[in-house]
C-alpha cells in the first residue's frame, strides 16, 4: 500500500460495512424548520455526499429540551421520522452508508428556544461563557439549572427511544455525541460537574451518565450500531480541560468491551495546534481503544492516509472538506483541487452554500 491508498481500503464499522475510510464528520448546517423537521433540501444535501465511506449527520436533539441553536434537526417526533426517511432513502439509493448523531446540548442553550422559556439543564448550575443561534442572531447562552437526579432516568430514555426512531427513519446506525462541550461531555468535565449524587465527583462517577447512555441505546437497537463521540481536549463552548487523560481512560475502558461499532475522537480542532503533552496523551488514550477508531481534525488526504497507515486511527472524519466537495473521496483518489468553502453560508440560509457546490465532473 502507498501514497493515500490506506483511504481506500474497505472497513467493517460495526454493522456498516463501508467501502472507503473518507467519513464525512457531524455539520451542523440550521436548516431544518423550526419545529425541527428536517427540510427537503437536505434530502439532495446528503445525497450528494453518498461516496464517503459514512455519513454521521448533524446532531439531532433527542428531545425539545436539548435544542441550543435555531433550525436544528429533532429525531423525537413523528414528522421528524418521516423527513429523515426521505434522507435516508435517498442516500442508500445512491449506495452510501448514514448514522444520526444524537445531541443534547445542556447549558448550550437559550431560554427562547427551550419549552415554555425554561432553564437550559447542565450537571451543575455554571454558566458557560459562550453564545449561541437564537432568533435575534448570535447571543449570550442562560444560566442553567442543574438536573435532578429524578430526572436523569428521563433523559437515558430519550436517547433510547431517539435511537429507535432513528432506526425507524432508515438509518444504519447512530452516533452519541458526548463532545464539544455539549450535555454529555459537560457531565465528564471536573470543572463542570459539582454533583454529589452518584454522577459527579471522581472521574468513574463523572463517565456514568455516558456509560448509561451507551448501554441503553446497545440495548434499543444492537451495540453493533452505535458510535460515541469525544473530544478529550477541546475547550469548545468553555469546557475545562483539567483531569482529562483520566476522565477519558475510565471511559474508553468502560466502552471498551460493549461491542459498540466505532469511537470518533477530535483530535484537533480548527485554528488550534494540540501542544506535545496532549497529542502525547491522545496517543496514549488511542492504545486503550481496541475498536474501530474514527480520527477528526484538520486533516489532509496524506496526513489521514499516514495515520491510517500506522494504525493510528481507522479511519479519518472530514468536516468542512465535504462541505464545499460533495465528493470527497473521489478528488482525494485523484488528487484533485477542493472547491472553496463559503464560510457565510455555513450556518442557516437556503440552498446556496448548501446544495449548489459542484461535483468534478461539473466544475471542470
């Protein structure tokens, strides 16, 4: 094997068998409708990028109560079911592979876009010093509350039955999104997690509403279907990184031995360089996997092919490359220039910025 062969190879991610390792990574794009139904452009959207070796969507929240920004996708209502077959339907027609990442966002919240103007919840009462997309534009996220305990059994259930209403939308599986500073990785966080019920405190308190999480959702639809994603070191949406090559430990070798089909870990996130002692941990997290490892973060087709090459990572997950070229892992296999990406119409808007960014064939 040489040069970018490695991203060619085929690779079993649990269940999914896929025929390439260039994975397209979760883009949050708010453009479904506001009642979190996704809207029709999305059905040409993730159809046009079939050819990754697998789609993991845009987070959907799993309930109202983990909306954070406008014009997000919902996996919890029957007319979210019914749009997202559309999605689903189209994509596997095209011969491509698709999972739904499950998303709670926790105090990434405002009140405007929380039921009745609620409180967003978080593990402990800390404010984040962040903002997100509300009607108004960009503003200050709310103070949260700190979720009871009585209703955490509440929340596991909501990812459960959202993993099976995913599977009921035709998707081949789902991914746990337990990074970037959202619900679930606020819980891992020491810095944010002041609980003394059992889910706060030391770091195997701290991982148990991920475990949780995890074993319930194997439970609804076959561990073999289902993905989790972290990002040990990210400092997105204010998370501390303090304690977070022990946090992470536990929790790898708590996943570890579910069967689960594939661990994603940011590596890296944009603008940003890991200094020596993170990259030399993230290494160290990495030999504690024994899964399929899924690698993102600024990633080249070289760079990706040498990790994969190593076996530093399985298979590698492109974000804003597939925003601007649909076809990915055609121009990586021919070495052919990416299109430019228009950074203003990243988040919400219409088509343009969405759909109309050519493949090769057209923009030769």
């Amino acid at each position: 094997m040489s040069g970018i062969d490695a991203l060619f190879q085929p690779i079993a991610i649990g269940a999914i068998a896929a025929p390439n390792r260039v994975l397209m990574a979760p883009l949050t794009r708010n453009r479904a409708q506001a009642d979190g139904t996704p809207k029709a452009m999305a059905v040409d959207y993730y159809r046009q990028r079939a050819s990754a070796g697998l789609i993991v969507t845009e987070g959907a929240q799993i309930s109202p109560q983990g909306k954070g920004y406008i014009d997000t996708p919902g996996i919890h209502a029957p007319e979210h079911v019914a749009a997202w077959r559309k999605v689903t339907d189209a994509v596997h027609e095209a011969g491509g592979r698709i999972v739904l990442q499950l998303w709670h966002v926790g105090r990434i919240s405002h009140v405007s876009l929380q039921p009745d103007g609620a409180a967003p919840v978080a593990p402990s009462a800390i404010r984040a010093k962040s903002q997100t997309f509300t009607p108004n534009g960009f503003e200050d996220v709310s103070a949260p509350r700190a979720l009871r305990t009585d209703e955490i059994p509440g929340l596991i259930a909501d990812f459960a039955e959202a993993a099976r209403n995913a599977r009921a939308a035709g998707f081949d599986g789902i991914e746990i999104h337990a990074a970037n500073g959202y619900l679930l990785d606020q819980f891992l966080r020491e810095g944010l997690n002041r609980r003394a019920d059992g889910y706060g405190g030391s770091a195997e308190a701290r991982i148990r509403l991920v475990i949780e999480v995890a074993e319930a959702v194997a439970g609804a639809i076959g561990a073999d279907r289902v993905g989790v994603r972290v990002s040990p070191f990210g400092r997105f949406n204010d998370i501390p990184a303090e304690g977070a090559e022990e946090t992470f430990a536990a929790l790898y070798r708590r996943l570890a031995p579910m069967g689960l089909a594939y661990l994603h870990v940011v590596e890296q996130f944009p603008g940003t360089t890991p200094d020596a002692a993170e990259t030399d941990a993230l290494a160290r997290l990495r030999a504690l996997w024994t899964g399929v490892y899924i690698a993102n973060g600024e990633f080249d087709a070289d760079r990706a092919a040498d990790w994969i090459a190593r076996g530093r990572s399985d298979a590698v997950s492109f974000g804003r490359p597939y925003i601007a070229s649909p076809d990915l892992p055609v121009r990586f296999r021919l070495g052919a220039a990416l299109n430019a990406p228009d950074q203003a119409t990243f988040y919400g808007g219409d088509e343009r910025g969405y759909t109309d960014y050519p493949a090769l064939e057209r923009a030769a």
